[in-house]
C-alpha cells in the first residue's frame, strides 16, 4: 500500500476553504482535476455519503463515491474514496488557520499500487489547483469589511 501527501497553502482564510469542501454548489465549482465538469451532492455529517460526477470535455465520466468518517468543524475531514480504479481507500484533509490563508494538508491513504498513488497525485494536485482559483476569485468578490 501506498500513501500520498499532499500541502498547500490557499490565500483564503480557514472558513472558506473549509465551506468550499462541504458546500455541494462549491464543491462543483472546483472538486476536479483540470478543465472539466462535476456535480457534486453529498450529506456533510459522520455516516453521510456524497458523490462528484467529474465528466471530461469529451464526454468521459469519472465518477467518485464515499462516507464521511470523520468530521472537526474547520479543522479536518476524513472521508472514504471509491472509484473505479480504487475502493475504500481513506482521506484525511486537514485545515490549519494562518489568519488570511490556510494550509490545507491532504493524506490519502490505501492505494495499492504504485500507478493508483501517481494517477491520484496528479488527480489531487489538479483539484489543489482548482480550489485555489476558486477561494481566490470567492475572497476578491467578498464585499469589503
């Protein structure tokens, strides 16, 4: 088995980050590798489930399911990961306030193969990517203080 680790800081604060992960409109704006289109629904509590349909521009679906395990209030979600190229494989996303930004560190547990664990880093490096452009372009249209 084979674990990744990924840290990023994220110029947003703590609430928004954390929002962006359990809010299923946010989720859908930005929980996807690249350029592609999700829906997501999911039922944010402990035993909860959610799924994102990820479809690429060509029509490919990719899509992904699992149960909340655990779940720290801007601090951390733990959450089961099932797709079709892996099966309750475990993650844990943690959030740490920096004030204006927060470092969000994601450990993704279970992968079996050395071709899951790289398939999934890149995965999840796309999704870090789309997350800071979102809570970006959701903290420059905040109204001001």
């Amino acid at each position: 088995m084979s674990d990744i680790t990924l840290s990023r800081v994220f110029d947003a604060p703590v609430n928004l980050v954390f929002q962006a992960w359990r809010d299923p409109a946010m989720m859908s704006r930005w929980f996807f590798p690249g350029d592609m289109l999700c829906t997501a629904t999911c039922d944010f509590r402990v035993g909860g489930r959610y799924r994102l349909d990820m479809r690429g521009r060509d029509g490919q679906a990719f899509p992904h399911h699992g149960e909340y395990r655990d779940i720290v209030e801007a601090r951390r979600i733990s959450f089961t990961w099932n797709s079709d190229s892996v099966s309750d494989t475990l993650v844990t996303v943690s959030f740490e306030d920096l004030g204006a930004q927060t470092r969000l560190t994601l450990v993704h547990q279970g992968l079996a193969t050395e071709n899951a664990r790289e398939k999934h880093n890149e995965g999840w490096q796309g999704c870090f990517e789309n997350l800071a452009h979102f809570v970006t372009k959701q903290t420059a249209d905040a109204p001001a203080p």
